[in-house]
C-alpha cells in the first residue's frame, strides 16, 4: 500500500509515494499515516492474486477520521493490478493541514456463500512527515506483506522449535513464517533456497537446526536450515509411487514420518534421504493427514476421512484405533486433520473440521475415551502444535492463536 498526496496551496504539487514500513501480525490492516499539507491524496494497494472459495471480491480502505473521507466508489485499478482509492478532507473545500496523522482501516471481503464477510489482515503502519512539494519517493507494498495478502491466506502446519519458536507454512504463499517465543506475530520468514509450492507441514529436528517441510503440491521433502544456508530436497527412492498429497510429517530420531494422504499411506524415509519405506501397510488408512510423535515411539495419525484415530507403531507397523466417545454428541469426531502431544505424552489434542470450514480443537487422554472441546469457530483450521513448555497454538484464517496448558 502507498500514499499519494495532492497539495493545492502554496509550494507547488506533490505526487510522490509516501515511504512505508510493514509489520506483519495477525490483526485487522490499519495504516498510520502523515501527510503534507492537501486537499487530496490517493490510497493504492496490490492486492496478492487468489482463486477459490478464499478469494477476495472487493477491498475496502476507510479512515478511522471524520477528518478525511474516501470515496469507496472511486476504486480503480490501474496498471499491475494496482488498485487505487481518492480520500480528501471531509469538509467541503477543506483542506489537510501539513503533518496530520491518520489511521485507515484496509479491509479485504469475499463473498462465499453470497455473504460478505470481512477478512482479518496484518498490520502495515506507514509514516513519512513531508512539506508541500518535498517529492520524496518510497516503494508500494503489495498487500500481503502490507496486509496479510489482502485475502484469506491458506494456512498450512505449524510446529513450535526447542525454544518455543512457531513455525506456520502457508499454502496459498508457498512462505515459512517465524514467530518468536511467548508471541502471536509473525515476524521473519524461513527464506528457502528450494522453491515452496505449497508448503502443508513442518517437523522440526530436536536441536532445532532444521526444519523439514512437506509441500503437498510437490509431492516432496524439503529440509531448510533454520539459521541460514541451503536448503536440498530429501531424496526418497524405491517407492512403487511417488507421493501424492503429503499432509503431515513427523520425526523420530533421523527417521521422517510423511503422512502420504493421496495414497493412504505413512512413508518413513532418513532425513538425508535414501529408500523408503511404507509403514504399517496392513493399517487401512483413508485420505489420512496431520501425525505427530509420541514420547513412546509411536506414531499418533490422524485418519482423516475415517473420522479416527490410529496408534501406529513405526518399528513393526502394528495399530490400533484409538476409541472416542462423545457422549453428549454436541460435538461429533469428525474429519480430525491435524495432531499434537503433551510432554508426557498423556495428553492428544486434535483438530477437527466440518463441511463449512469451521474447526473444533479439542483434547483427551491418552487412552481414547471422552473428549473435551478447547477452542471452538475457528474458521479455516488447517494446524495445531503444542510447545516443551505447554503452549498450544492453532491456525486459522485470522492467524495464529494460543492457549496455555
């Protein structure tokens, strides 16, 4: 997003972008904004291409000022795909004295189902103190670094690191987001040297050092170091098929865990590659996705279109369905697509997904048996992850969020 300001007094006019600065966290976009002494100026934003259900329809920029006012139905689109939107001052031949703040609102909507609804976005604060006629420049920001993309972003899996770092892949962007220990506010990306298509999990290795990605649209594994440098896809050969929809990936020990949804299958491979294996195959999975280590050894799987939960043991591919009972059926186990664990291990948290994108996180023994629901409404639930310290975080469309346990 850019600001253009238009002085009709004194000192001649200025057009010049506005220089901005972005902070990306899950919050509504709001932009705080300076501006020389005008009658006008022009708000323009990029808006980050999307398809689908999430796309958005239209774009909002309001001021949160009875001082200025913008002209929704002066939107245009100008070359690039730049949208652009006329603001002046709110009183008839009024001007804007030099050096006024104001904070504006940018709003993404779609329309899915034939109901607006608005779409959270990240922060972006601009602020630049200019004169009539300064002429300074600055970039324009493209509305996902500006704004969380302007549209729903796809969220993909998170896992916390040993220092409680949380990292969130994001399918729509093909990105790795960092958030720091004890925050919600992604503030770095994971650059890989590997192109991301569709990044859907993530496993981190116990020293932290790496982190291995599973891109679902690939169909592969790629290992990014965590403090820098290259990154490489792990290799894995001898398999009668290729993996088709990878969903999840868990680590034990040098051994990765790849939830193989499209083939109904857990395949093992060494973190730096090598054949691999087909896990359990005596289990009958259907269309499974998140999975998770369990402090035993085990393997936790979510078997997604099953509406269960499998005990997998890795070393001679035993299983065992986990029983769940809702006893008042207010909330029915269904469609679980994403796992984690408590430190001891006695604890399962799941997330669950209904036909309308809402997600249910709840939590149960170890043992199976009755569950209790955590978090309910979370629109786009794509991930869970539980932190050493007992911090668990789910992803959604409006971001990240946490509760403590």
């Amino acid at each position: 997003m850019s600001v253009q300001a238009f002085d009709s007094i004194g000192g001649g006019g200025s057009s010049a972008a506005i220089p901005a600065t972005t902070s990306n966290a899950p919050a509504p976009a709001t932009s705080l904004v300076v501006i020389p002494q005008s009658s006008s100026f022009v708000v323009t934003w990029l808006p980050y291409q999307s398809f689908g259900p999430n796309a958005a329809s239209a774009f909002v920029v309001k001021p949160n000022s009875p001082l200025v006012a913008c002209d929704t139905t002066s939107v245009t689109v100008q070359s690039g795909g730049r949208f652009a939107e006329l603001c002046s001052s709110a009183k008839k031949n009024g001007v804007i004295p030099s050096g006024s703040a104001f904070t504006f609102s940018i709003t993404a909507v779609n329309t899915t189902g034939g109901k607006s609804s608005p779409i959270t976005s990240s922060t972006v604060k601009l602020q630049q103190s200019l004169q009539p006629g300064a002429g300074s420049t600055g970039p324009t920001l493209d509305l996902w670094q500006a704004s969380g993309g302007g549209v729903l972003p796809i969220p993909g899996g998170e896992e916390f690191g040993p220092d409680g770092t949380l990292y969130t892949t994001e399918e729509k962007t093909g990105q790795v987001l960092v958030t720091p220990p004890g925050t919600s506010t992604p503030t770095a990306e994971l650059v890989s040297s590997v192109p991301l298509k569709a990044p859907s999990s993530i496993a981190l290795s116990p020293d932290g050092k790496f982190a291995y990605v599973v891109d679902a649209s690939l169909g592969e594994v790629v290992a990014i170091p965590t403090a820098g440098g290259s990154a490489s896809v792990v290799s894995i050969t001898g398999l009668s098929t290729p993996l088709n929809n990878p969903t999840g990936i868990a680590l034990i020990g040098g051994t990765l865990y790849i939830s193989d949804s499209g083939n109904n299958r857990i395949v093992a491979v060494a973190t730096n590659g090598g054949a691999g294996v087909v896990v359990g195959s005596q289990v009958r999975l259907t269309g499974n996705e998140g999975i998770c280590a369990l402090p035993n050894g085990n393997l936790l799987v979510a078997n997604t279109q099953s509406s269960s939960l499998v005990i997998l043991n890795p070393i001679n591919g035993a299983a065992t369905t986990l029983p769940v009972f809702d006893t008042i059926k207010a909330t029915p186990f269904v469609h679980p697509i994403s796992v984690a664990v408590s430190r001891n291990g006695g604890t399962y948290f799941v997330g669950l997904t209904n036909n309308q994108g809402s997600g249910t996180v709840v939590e149960m023994n170890s043992s199976g048996g009755n569950f209790s629901v955590v978090s309910s409404g979370i629109q786009g639930l794509n991930a869970i992850a539980l932190s050493a310290a007992g911090q668990l975080a789910f992803n959604g469309n409006l971001g990240v969020s946490t509760e403590s346990f």
